[in-house]
C-alpha cells in the first residue's frame, strides 16, 4: 500500500509556481530553477542516481512532481512540487523506507541548493568566493566562505 509523502522545504521560486513539469530550456533560463537541477544532481552523483521526470508509488502509480531523482535508495524516486506561491516540497512513496531515506535525501538536497546559492549570492556581491567540497561517512559536506 502506497504511503506518499512530503516535506516542505525553506526553498521558494515563485517562477516554478505554475509548472506542471521542468523542461531543459526553462532550467537554463531561471537561475534558480537551474541551481535546483544542479542540486538533484549533486544527489544523483552522490547515491548512484539519475534525474527523471517523475516518480512513482509502490504500485506503479505516477505521483504528480516537476522533476525526480531515483537513487539506489529510493528506486521510485523523489520528486520536488511546488505551491502556488512556489515553496518548494519532496515528495515520494514511503512504503518500505524503514530508514528513512526520503526524509534524508530531501535534506540533501536542500543543503545542496542552499550551499549553491549562498556561492552565487557571494559571486553577486562581488566577493572572492572559495568552496571547498569534502565527505564524512561517504556524505557531501559544502563549506562556502566569502571574502573581501
């Protein structure tokens, strides 16, 4: 039986709040929806995945998402939704994820993206921007500084 669940996020892109779907042109175009892309990826790089159009319930069914990731973790995938005021959610069948997978890498991705636009909001105010990537038990960890 399926258990669809969601989490909402800190994140807002109110130009996504309409979208029934994320196309390859619109990702290039928004910045935000872009560094939302880079951030799923990141993910997917991480836990062996793969971006895909949308996810899918423990019976097959398609649960309603702009865009997925399906790792080794969660096969079916995680998908992002989006309000009609653009806050942006994970959503995914919970049905089996005794680990807690969905909820994990929901926030990944949320760190992933926050980490992406803190760096380019520095890069905005014309700082020297250093990143610096390392792994802790095999899990991204994202330091930004930014300096005059």
């Amino acid at each position: 039986m399926s258990e669809v669940s969601s989490y909402d996020t800190t994140i807002s892109i109110p130009s996504l709040a309409q979208r029934t779907s994320l196309t390859g042109f619109f990702l290039d175009q928004e910045p935000r929806a872009a560094l939302l892309k880079r951030a799923l990826e990141m993910l997917a790089e991480d836990h062996g995945g793969r971006l895909v159009p949308q996810v899918r319930d423990c019976d097959g069914e398609v649960i309603p998402c702009l865009i997925g990731v399906e790792t080794r973790e969660l096969p079916r995938g995680l998908g992002v939704t989006v309000s009609a005021s653009g806050q942006l959610s994970f959503v995914y069948d919970a049905h089996g994820d005794t680990e807690g997978w969905g909820r994990q890498l929901a926030g990944e991705v949320q760190a992933n993206y926050n980490a992406l636009a803190v760096r380019q909001a520095l890069l905005a105010m014309n700082l020297e921007v250093k990143v610096t990537e390392t792994r802790n038990r095999g899990r991204r960890i994202i330091q930004v500084e930014g300096k005059v």
